[in-house]
C-alpha cells in the first residue's frame, strides 16, 4: 500500500484514523460499502484498511460488516487513568449525577473539537445515557468552551458550516456569536434540544492547565426544563466546578 507523505504527515495513516473515527460515531457493526461512501474512500482502499486494523487486533469481523474491537477500551482506560483531568474531575461528577439524577459529564476541546473526557449516569430510570457530539456549536459544554475562547479560535472553529443536528440547532454564526457573549457574561450555557431533539443540557466552562473544558448536566426535556433547568441545576454545575478548580488549585 502507497502511503504518502505529505507536510510530514502519512497519508494512509490518515484514512485510517478517519475510519476509527467514524466508527466510533456508529452503532453497530459498519459495511464497506458505508464506509467506503462516507468517507470518500475507495472501497478497495476501506478493506485493507480494515484488514489491517484486524489483523492487529483493533477490528473485530461479523459477516459482511466491521466492529471496533475491545481493544480499544483497554488503550482507552490506560490514557483515561493517567489523563489528570479526568482524575480530577471523575469524583465530583459521579456526585453531580447522583445529586440530579441526570447525565453529568466533562468535556474539553481538542483540536476545535469537543471531546467526552467522562460522564456517567444518574438512577433515575428516565435519565437519559449521552455523550457529546464533536461539534462545539450545538451543546451547552461545547457553547460554554467556544465562550472561553480567543476570537481568533473563534473565526477559525466557526469557518466551516454549522451542521443541523436537529431543528433546533443555531447555524446561523451570528446568533451564535450573540449567544456566546450571553454565555461568557453569565458563566452559563443552555442547549434545548440542539443536539437531540428531546435533550436539553447546561453547562460551566472550566479551565485546566492545557485545556479548556466544561462540566455539564444534560436530561430529557420533560424532566429537565423551566426553573430546574435555568436555576436548580445550574447552581449545582456550578458548584461542581468550584470544586473541581479547588483540587486543580
């Protein structure tokens, strides 16, 4: 297989993580012919690609369609554990989830992306299970991060379009801007069914020593909305940062 070089960088190994990535991002088991379409691949260059990544280890085959094997979770726990802002932050979260029964979480920014460092789950049997989708613009920890940031970080994250996830989602760059000066005025961000139709969320921004980030709670609309959404629970977010930033101190 060619690789390539370009700028430094190896082309092929490129393809392959775009290819990880993608099936990170999808339940169940993907086809070639899926990958081979969305990632504008060919489907010749998709299969080995995956077979290589299986015969590593990293894929696992179920007939015609490919899985990400656990492999993964055993690099991931390993950067996990050794990551100190996810050390830091683990304790006060799972207390947050257990305060509001809802989804709470940690993300920072990575690369102009939003990462999902940790969240866990309340008891309650409605809490919904979530992570954060990778755009910044349509979550409240993601909108809480773009409010931290400098507005030349800004104009570069925002210079690609805005993807809709859902009717909901502000696309438009300069209700968005208005909305991250409200944000970065009040400590405070709120999506209401911007990711997912039925998931409103809140978040605080936080800062660690290379990364800004957000703590954030996120729950159906039905049982997050109205006073407990805008007050309630945004005390407790905050309250769990100050916590947070007491151990990073």
């Amino acid at each position: 297989m060619a690789t390539g070089d370009t700028g430094g960088t190896l082309t092929a190994l490129g393809k392959t993580f775009r290819i990880v990535e993608y099936m990170t991002e999808t339940d169940g088991s993907v086809r070639i012919t899926e990958l081979a379409t969305e990632l504008d691949i060919s489907k010749s260059t998709v299969y080995k690609h995956l077979n290589t990544l299986r015969s590593e280890g990293y894929v696992d085959k179920d007939d015609v369609a490919y899985r990400l094997s656990p492999r993964f979770i055993d690099v991931g726990e390993h950067v996990k554990d050794s990551f100190e802002p996810y050390a830091q932050a683990k304790p006060a979260i799972d207390s947050l989830a257990e305060t509001t029964d809802e989804t709470a979480g940690l993300v920072l920014e990575h690369d102009r992306q939003a990462v999902d460092i940790y969240s866990t789950v309340g008891s309650h049997p409605e809490a919904c299970s979530m992570t954060t989708t990778r755009h910044l613009h349509c979550s409240a920890p993601g909108k809480a991060i773009l409010s931290t940031l400098s507005d030349e970080s800004v104009d570069e994250i925002l210079e690609e379009p805005l993807a809709a996830l859902t009717p909901d989602t502000i696309t438009d760059t300069g209700r968005l801007r208005s909305e991250l000066r409200r944000i970065g005025e009040r400590g405070i961000a709120f999506a209401r069914g911007e990711q997912r139709a039925d998931v409103n969320s809140v978040a605080v921004p936080i800062e660690f020593e290379d990364y800004q980030g957000a703590v954030y709670v996120a729950g159906t609309a039905s049982r997050l909305s109205s006073k407990r959404l805008e007050e309630d629970v945004p005390g407790m977010v905050l309250s769990t940062v100050r916590e947070i930033e007491a151990k990073i101190a």
